[in-house]
C-alpha cells in the first residue's frame, strides 16, 4: 500500500504511453504523486506500419513492442505499470480486475482516457493475442497477400489507399481493385488535389479505381483470404472477382467503459466529449479532474498522430496546473497536416499554411517524412528509459 497520490492513465498504446513519458520527463508532477498506467495489454503496437507489416516480410517484428516496467519508467522511479483491465470508472477511483497493492479498487487525484480506438486486424491486433500469435498472423496475413491473384480493397480513406500501395509497391503487376463510396478518393475534408495526387500513383502503380460505388455487404464478406475466388458486388452493378478482400472502414473509439458510467458523455461519434481544457464533460466528475486524449476523444483539430501528440501536450501541462492550483491552459490542436504513403517510395500529402491555405508537399518528401520509416523510430524511441 502506497501512500503517493495517483495520477491514473488507462491505455498503455500511443496516447496514454506518450503521456506517461512527457508527464516524467517534461512536467512537475508534485514529490508526493505518481504515475500509474494501467493496460492489460502484453505490448504495444503501431498501428502506422501495420499495413505493410502485413505485407512485407520482416516487419511483423517492427510493430510491437513488449509492455513491461522497465520499458516505460526508468528504474527506481516511484511510478508503476499496472497490467489489469479497468473493469468500472466512477468519480475519485476506478476498479480492476485484479487486485493491485491488495486492492481492486484504485483512487485517483487525475484520471485520462487513453484507450484509443478499435478496427480490425491488422490495423489493430485482437487483445487477447500474444506477441507469438500477432507476428504469426502477419506472416500468414503477407503470404496470403503473396499467393492471391486478385485483390479487392474496400475503402478509398487513408487506410485503403495505403494497403494498394503497400501491395502494388511489394507485389508489381498483382490485380487491385478499390471500391469507394465518394466520387474521389478519401472525402470533402481533405483537398482535391490531394485525391486527384493519390489516384493520379495509383493509376501508375496499377489499381483499379471504382469510385462513387458501393460494395453490397454479405455476411461471409470478411477481410482475409476468401475460400477460392469469390465476386464481390456493388450498388451499381459491378461484379469484382477476388480470392482476398480488405475491408478499410470501420473505426470504433474504445468508450465503452465510459458509456457504461455515463452514456451522456460521449458524442455522436461514439468518442468522449471534452472542452477546451480537454477536460472531460460529464456530471460524473463535478472535480473536472479526468481528461482524454487521442482517439477515443472528440478533441478539435486534425485527426492525425500528430494531433495526438497535441492531446498528450496539452493534458502534460494541465494536469501539474490542476494539481498546484494554477491556471489551466487552452488546447492547441495539432495542425491540418496528411501524409498518405503509397508504399515506401511515393506518395502524396498536404499541410494547412494559414492564409495561404491547405498547400501540397512536394512528393519526394513523402517517403522521408513517413513513407520510408512509417514513425517506427518514433514508437521504439517511446521504450527507452
């Protein structure tokens, strides 16, 4: 039993992880508080490179990373890794399914959501999955994608658009074929001539491209390899051959655990509501001492790892305020910024340049900002104490 205060932090991937990190290096977390991150998880993964970690050989090793004490905190240092799963949240404490120094129930002076969201593997791997099982999952998952004559992609965001590059850049000549329900590639948020830029490489690279349609959900249509060569329709009559199918929509925030506690607290979206503070809102914490960041919050701004980023700064500064009585400070968000590889050598991107509006990056600098490495460096770098 520990006389410290508790600074609680659930989720242990990209957000919480990064918080835990900026709140021990760069904030002054007062002498008598700690940090606990609690995830059941037994690693963390990146999903920015699980794409071609499901494609290319050899980074199925470059993903993950073991979740353990040493690898978070520096020795000797007071705060603790707690690897259980927060099972009930209420105002002042939370409850695990575990005990922890002799007790299920843990309190808390500052409590973060960080529980990211959930899409199917291989974007993110199941939790009950061992490190063994993921790396086996994707070397399975890149043989499939090997040994298929014809690929149908569905989903014309990011994610998709990444796969066929990935797949077009590791196998040159393979059939592709992406299906996308807006009439260019990803949406009205993004600028045109960025989705005129990404169809303009994927045309290049080979992939068929059928825009303003829409693919006919069957019960047995699942990401994978299909049990021979099956047809995938559309809306608009398209008939689509395919012996593997990669389904890229479907991005659900991880708030159930909030949404169980206080239904009213979570946007349309599914995602938390948080203010300007990126305090939560929600009548269950009249302290306002809980925030959330990353994807499973609805903070403004950018959705991009480098908004993120924005979040964890933000909360890095405001808790040690609400601690020591001082003035919160307003959250910046992250900027407009995309970076969409198309394999390790291409792709397209933009960044928002104030009055001079969304601007596009020249291309030969897409491989360097993210194509080449996909931010791996960045994610081993969070591991070193």
């Amino acid at each position: 039993m520990s006389d410290l205060k508790n600074i609680v932090i659930i989720g242990g991937n990209n957000a919480g992880h990064g918080l835990a990190k900026k709140l021990v290096q760069e904030a002054k977390i007062p002498a008598d508080y700690r940090i606990l991150l609690i995830d059941p998880a037994q690693f963390a993964y990146w999903p920015i490179a699980s794409l071609r970690a499901s494609v290319v050989p050899g980074w199925e090793k470059k993903v993950y990373k073991e979740l353990k004490q040493e690898g978070i905190f520096a020795p000797g240092q007071k705060h603790v890794l707690v690897k259980a799963k927060v099972e009930q949240v209420m105002d002042g404490k939370v409850v695990l399914d575990q005990e922890f120094e002799g007790k299920k129930e843990v309190e808390y002076e500052s409590l973060v959501f960080a529980t990211g969201a959930s899409q199917p593997f291989p974007m993110r791997p199941k939790q009950e999955w061992s490190i063994p099982e993921v790396e086996a999952q994707l070397v399975q998952t890149q043989q499939d994608i090997a040994a298929a004559e014809r690929v149908v992609i569905i989903g014309g965001g990011p994610t998709g658009i990444e796969m066929a590059g990935e797949i077009s850049a590791a196998h040159p000549g393979k059939k592709i074929t992406l299906v996308h329900r807006q009439p260019r590639l990803l949406d009205d948020r993004f600028p045109i001539k960025l989705s005129n830029q990404l169809e303009a490489l994927l045309k290049k690279a080979g992939v068929e491209l059928v825009l303003g349609d829409e693919h006919i959900q069957e019960p047995d249509l699942v990401t994978g390899k299909q049990n021979g060569t099956r047809t995938v329709r559309t809306k608009k009559g398209k008939e689509l051959p395919a012996d593997y199918v990669f389904i890229a929509i479907g991005n659900r925030p991880n708030t159930q655990l909030l949404a169980a506690a206080d239904p009213a607290a979570l946007a349309k979206d599914g995602t938390i509501n948080v203010n300007e503070y990126l305090q939560v809102e929600s009548s269950l914490f009249p302290r306002h001492n809980v925030f959330a960041a990353g994807d499973c919050a609805n903070s403004p701004g950018w959705r991009s790892y480098i908004s993120v980023e924005a979040d964890v700064a933000t909360i890095a500064r405001n808790i040690p305020a609400q601690l020591s009585g001082a003035p919160l400070k307003k959250h910046a968000p992250g900027p407009r910024a995309m970076v969409v590889p198309t394999g390790p050598a291409a792709g397209a991107g933009f960044a928002g340049m104030g009055p001079l509006g969304d601007t596009a990056l020249p291309q030969f600098v897409v491989p360097m900002l993210k194509g080449k490495d996909l931010f791996v460096g960045k994610f081993m770098e969070r591991f070193h104490t």
